[in-house]
C-alpha cells in the first residue's frame, strides 16, 4: 500500500503563516485531506478535495497540491490552531484503502 | 447535527474478542459509507475498515484483515466492529467516522466519533 510522509514538528510565530506538507504516491492521483486533532480530541476535517473548507472552518486554512506533494497552509496562525494535523488519501494501488501520514505537531509560538 | 457515538471498548486478553458499537444520528444512515479508524497511545491515525452504504462491500486494511469484520445494521442506524485474535498492538482508541460522500465512498472522514478505548493486555 501507499505512504504519505509528514514532517513531525512545524513551529510558528503567532499571526504568521505556516506550510505543512505531506508527500506520497498516491497524491499523484488523489488530493489530500487534511485533519486537525487537539490534545484528548476526535480528529476534525479541516481541508478536503481540491481546496474545500466544511462548514465552520477558518478561511485561514487553505489546501494545495502538486505532483506527489500536497500542503495545508495557515494564514495567520492563531493561538487555537496548535494541534496534530494528519493528511489521508486513498491509497493507489487499487486495493480500496486509506492512508494517513505520520502527523505534524504545529506549535504556535 | 451529526453524532457518532462509540461504545464497547475495554481491556481484553491477547487472543480474545470485543465488539465495538457506533450508533448514529443527525443524517441519513443509510445513505453514507462508514469507517473505523484507530489511534494508539501517543501514535498517528490508522485506518481500520470501511462498508459501504448498503453493507454490500468491505474493505480492511492488511493489518486486520482476517481478523476484524465490519458490519452495520441501517434500521438501528448502528455500525459495527468485531474484533477477534486481538494482539497487544491493537491496543488503540477506536473512532468511527462518517465518509463525505453520499451513495458512493472517498475515504474522506467528515465526521468523527468521540472514541472509545480497547485495551489489549494480559
């Protein structure tokens, strides 16, 4: 199966934006999604598809993607946005199955 | 608004079964695909398993295959996890989430249970 490869930590000062990334594969045929997990928390979907918010997520979280590389980018980081965040595919095997990759822990400063 | 809500976990001996429950409410049931995915302590996400709306196909990742089944019953609007030959490493929080898509699957997880905890030790 596929493997999506995150760096562990990303740091940011507050109000500045913040790149986190995520490289595999299967990100040839299939975008990313991303999500957001605070300490003791369920997993929140923050980024999906080609560059989707759900409803209730800040206009400061933003998706792309190119070639094998996709990336959650945070415009002007907040306090609140320190978290795990995990990006998943569909793996492109053909297998029917789910990948995440490894988290990144986003520390505000 | 859209619940899940997990239940069934608990501590369990190396070789044993447990059953995992998910009961959901707030959107058609019936009409979306469902996942398991699991955490264990102080580690990353891993997708466990996926049905389909109508509980026609099933897909496990390798780690489970064999030993996992998952099921649903569309008029309890309750998702299933049997767990069988449990080893230590699948010691793990186990949440269920909802795929986005409607009639067909994404293995995009728009909604997510609370967890409940499965802990496999002698």
């Amino acid at each position: 199966s596929s493997e999506l490869t995150q760096d562990p930590a990303v740091s940011v000062a507050l109000g500045q934006t913040v790149r986190i990334t995520c490289q595999g594969d299967s990100l040839r045929s299939y975008y990313a999604s991303w999500y957001q997990q605070k300490p003791g928390q369920a997993p929140v979907l923050v980024i999906y598809g080609k560059n989707n918010r759900p409803s209730g997520i800040p206009d400061r979280f933003s998706g792309s993607s190119s070639g094998n590389t996709a990336s959650l980018t945070i415009t002007g980081a907040q306090a609140e946005d320190e978290a795990d965040y995990y990006c998943n595919s569909r793996d492109s095997s053909g297998n029917h199955l789910a990948v995440f990759g490894g988290g990144t822990k986003l520390t505000v400063l | 608004q859209v619940q899940l809500v997990e239940s069934g976990g608990g501590v369990v001996q190396p070789g044993g079964s447990l059953r995992l429950s998910c009961a959901a409410s707030g959107f058609t049931f019936s009409s979306y695909g469902m996942h398991w995915v699991r955490q264990a302590p102080g580690k990353g996400l891993e997708w466990v398993a996926f049905i389909r709306y109508d509980g026609s196909n099933k897909y496990y990742a390798d780690s489970v295959k064999g030993r996992f089944t998952i099921s649903r019953d569309n008029s309890k609007n309750t998702l299933y996890l049997q767990m069988n030959s449990l080893r230590a490493e699948d010691t793990a929080v186990y949440y269920c989430a909802k795929d986005l898509a409607d009639g067909d699957y994404e293995f995009i997880f728009d909604y997510w249970g609370q967890g409940t905890l499965v802990t496999v030790s002698s």
